[in-house]
C-alpha cells in the first residue's frame, strides 16, 4: 500500500499487558501503542523513511485494515520522534 501527502503509514508495536517491572496495565492503557515502525509513507514526508522505528501520538492515529493485517496510519506531524536501534 503506498499512502500519499504527507501521511505515514505505521505497524504498531505488539501491545504489552504488563510492564517490565511486573505492573499489570488496564486494558484502555494496553490498548494504546506508541511506537512502531514505518511501512510507507507519502510523497510530501520529508524525515521519514520505510522501516524507521518511531514514537507517536496514538490520538491522531487512523486505523486501516489491509489483507487482515491492522495498520495505523497519521498524519507526518504526529510523528514525535525517530528512534535508533
């Protein structure tokens, strides 16, 4: 799937149900991803790149189904940062 403008298409994060530390999260709160990594993005993005691993602001985030695989998909300035792995 290729998204167009600057929008970013994004795989989110398995959702975790408990912390590392052992705290078990509400179900609201494991349900909301942060982070994920880019699987296309538009041509008017600037920063981004397919396969870049990034943190998001899951309010704005659009949820698309595709061939029942679940993405998310946003606009390029809900994009917070960029992380390296």
């Amino acid at each position: 799937m290729q998204v167009i403008n600057n929008k970013v298409l994004i795989t989110p994060d398995n959702i975790e149900e408990t912390t590392e530390s052992g705290i078990i999260l509400s179900k609201a709160e494991a349900e909301i991803p942060t982070r994920g990594v880019v699987i296309s993005v538009g041509n008017k993005v600037k920063e981004l790149k397919e396969g870049d691993y990034v943190i998001y602001q899951p309010r704005h985030a659009m949820k698309i189904k595709h061939e029942d695989i679940e993405y998310l998909m946003f606009p390029e300035s809900s994009i917070l940062a960029k992380i390296n792995k």
